[in-house]
C-alpha cells in the first residue's frame, strides 16, 4: 500500500523546474498580424515541441484566443492537450486574469482548472480574499494573484500609499493573499521591471511562487530577475521566444535558441 | 441627407431605458442547479421573452457559460443574438470582469465587442489606465469598471485611504477612470449594499453610467438606490428574477413578476 501525499502548486512547481533544470514559462500569445504560419494550433504545437524539454511551464494568454471567436476556443484545446500529451512534466498557467467572487469565481475555478485543465490561473483580487478563495477549493492547484505589474499605469492603484500601515496597495494585497494559504497554492504576479519590488517582495515572501513577466521585449533584465527573486520562480517571455523569427522556415528553431538564450541569461543571475 | 451623429455609451443606455421605461438589468447567470430546465439556452430565451419588454439590459455572467465549456460558448452565443432579434431596444453587458494591457486588452476588447458582439463589458483596472483605454477605441461602446463592490472583502482593497490624499482607493480609481472619457463611454460597477458611497460617488460624477449590483439576493434596497443614484442607472438582479420560481411550468412568469416588483420598488423610490 502506498500512500500518495496531497501536492500543493508550490511543490508541482518544483518538479517542473527540477525536471526541465529551468524555471523559463513560455508565452503562447498568438497574434496572426505575427505569426509565420496561418494556424494558432500548428503554430503553437512547433513552438512547444521545440521548447519543451528546456522549459518549465507554458502559459497561453486567453484574450488571444477569445478574440478569435470558436477558432481561438478550438486551439486553445487543442494546445493544452498537446501540452500534456508531450511534456508530461510541464506546468500549464492559464493566463485569463479572472475575478468574481462567491458562486461567480467558482464557476470560473471550474473553467479554469476542470474544463481547461490548468494548473495555475492568474487572477484579480480587487475584491478581496472572496475572489481567491473558490480557486483554493482544489487542493493542488493554486492561482497567482496580479500584485505589482510591469505596465505604466500599474502606479495609478498599485502605488497609493496606505495612511494607516505605510504599505502600498500592491503590498498590502500580497500580504492578505499570501496569508490564505499555507501549503504554496498563492503566488504573486510580479512584473520584471520593478526590481526593487521584487526584492523587497521576496524578502517578505521567501518560499511563495512568483510568476515574473516583462523580461525581454518589455526591459526586465533576466540575470538581476533571476538572482532576485531566488527559487521559487517562473520567469515568462513571450514575444521574445515565439516571435524570435517570423519567418515559417525557423521560428521554432529560433524560439529554441531563444529559450537557450534566457536560460544562459538566467544562469549568470544565479552564479 | 441626414447626418449621423456618433452616440456614446451613455446615449445609447439612455435609449435602452426610454425605450423601455425601465432601468432594469437581467443578469443571465444560468446554474444547473437551479435551473428548472437543462437547456442553458431554452432557459435564457424564456426569460428573455418573458421580460425583454419590461427592461433596458441583459447581462450573461460569462464565468458560468464557461465553466460548461463548449456547450456554454455555444448557449451564450445563441443567447445574445436572441437578444438582438427579440429586443432591439435593450443594452448588453458582458459580464466578464476582464482586465490586462496594451494588446491583450486590445485582444479582449475584440472578443467582447466583436466576437460576443456586447454594447459594453465590466473590467477590473487593477493596472491602471492601460487596462481600459483599448476598450475606448470602440466609439459608442463602453466599459463599467469595478469600483465599489458589494462583497464583504471588498474592503480589503478597496477601502484603503491614500496617505496623499485621504481618498479611499475606489475613490481614487473612479477619478481616474472617470476621467478617461469625455463621452460617457467609461461608467462605474457600483455595489447597492454600501448606499452612502453610491450617493458619494453620484454627487461626484453626476452624468457617469454606474451598473448597479446587489439589490434582491444580496441585500441592497432597490427603492434606496433607485434614489441615491438617479438617472444614469442599471440596476441589476440575477438569481431574484431569473430563480423567482424553480418550477418548469412558471419560471418565465414568475421573472416577468419579479421585474414588475423590482420596477414597482424602483418607482417608490423615484418619487
């Protein structure tokens, strides 16, 4: 008799990371005015069989593929069951950005983790701990909450100062969320360029997983990205890999070397 | 030759509500397990028939169309065009809560606006201007953002007062989301259970459109906020009208009935 012990994301996180000796997540972004090739699904399935071995996680962006109406549905499908059927170790984020709360964000906790079969899914808690919680209800799956953003006007909210504690909302908010769970099933969405926010973010959080977009074209710098913030990370590019080459004949073997590139960036991080 | 005057969101709920003498929303938020009958669209087009003439607006909750995967793309797509055959006059909110930036909103804003082919969507602005501006290139549609919700986290996040200013964050992100729009394209998701931030926020922006949640079910007093926020309202009722009767034989009647009511404690408080 053997007795399985209960995953936290934290952990299926670690395995992803330990199998693929890489902590890389590779956006599938599917933009047609980009891609070299007419099919998202076909353009997808090149991309993940030339990068997969070398990476961590993948994570498609939902709007890409809403916008394309039954098409988009239909790929989005389709690639995570490729995901699965040929990198077994891989970490899928759904990136949607969801929030609602009470039988709202559980019906969207269901969308997420039963009919797309996510692991993880990036979510809003303008709402608070009501907009997270419903996605904790499965045990070995977890959410990264959107915390502090790479974009402009991620200061317009993010930045007010809270007159009673001298936090920032975007530290307060982790705080709160980082608090409603115990077993690694909340991390955090930090942005690559904001450094110093990520230091101080995982000074306060030494052992929550962080989801780290805006290496790449968006100037993080993935060496200082990775050094700090430590173990616990998925650093996501995803123009930069998919985009590399938007010619036909090599855009997978470019998205390959471009894979090796963040992966040679981030091992001069971590020396 | 007639000249066509651009209209805004604002306009075009003005419309939906004089044409309907009616500032009702119908939240279409279909639950398998309260719906008397197992077709999602069946059930929304019975009551979509039953009350189309009595309200200004449908709003799909799109999280329980997806958690049914392909079957609830297939019922939402029907349901809205059901809508546009039935019911010329009425407004459509996409209840979908989506946010992101630069051109994943775009790629959202797609989605909501021409796939799902919705006059408005609620988004979060978690991340600031960016999240809302792309949705604001589609000239007479609009967004809600969430601003003031009804759940008990909310304030969490939303209640902080910024040491700068002593504005609490909704505050803050109203002014600058309001501000977005000069055309009325940019209205607020105002929770009716907090009546004394509603009447704040209408003596703050008195031609902004809010979206009113949480009378009936959820405890906000229709009269009250009929009331506090005067003219440029929807509010909205889900599971008091659309679960009124749990029966088979009555369910369309008895949320033809629950309108009535819901417009007849609308008019009290209009007196």
């Amino acid at each position: 008799m053997t007795t399985v012990a209960v995953q936290s994301m934290a952990d299926r996180l670690g395995f992803a990371r330990s199998s693929s000796g890489s902590c890389v997540c590779v956006g599938l972004d599917p933009d047609l005015s980009k891609m070299p090739v007419n099919d998202v699904f076909e353009f997808n399935r090149a991309i993940i069989d030339a990068t997969q071995d070398l990476v961590a996680a993948f994570k498609p962006q939902f709007a890409f593929y809403e916008a394309m109406g039954r098409a988009g549905f239909d790929a989005l499908e389709k690639t995570i069951r490729h995901i699965r059927d040929v990198a077994p170790h891989a970490f899928v984020v759904a990136d949607a950005k969801r929030g609602d709360i009470g039988n709202t964000a559980e019906a969207y906790a269901k969308a997420m983790f039963e009919f797309w079969g996510a692991d993880a899914v990036t979510v809003y808690a303008y709402q608070g701990s009501d907009s997270v919680l419903p996605f904790l209800e499965y045990g070995d799956h977890g959410v990264f909450v959107v915390c502090r953003t790479s974009n402009p006007s991620s200061v317009e909210v993010q930045d007010i100062v809270d007159e009673r504690t001298g936090d920032m909302v975007y530290e307060a908010l982790a705080k709160r969320m980082i608090g409603l769970s115990d077993s690694g099933n909340v991390g955090l969405v930090v942005g690559a360029t904001f450094p110093r926010e990520l230091a101080s973010l995982r000074t306060l959080f030494p052992e929550s997983p962080f989801l780290i977009p805006g290496v790449g074209a968006q100037g993080g710098d993935a060496a200082e990205t990775a050094r700090l913030g430590a173990e616990n990370i998925l650093i996501n590019s995803s123009r930069g890999i998919i985009y590399a080459s938007q010619s036909a004949s090599d855009f997978d073997e470019a998205a390959r070397r471009a894979v090796e590139d963040l992966r040679g960036e981030i091992a001069l991080g971590r020396r």
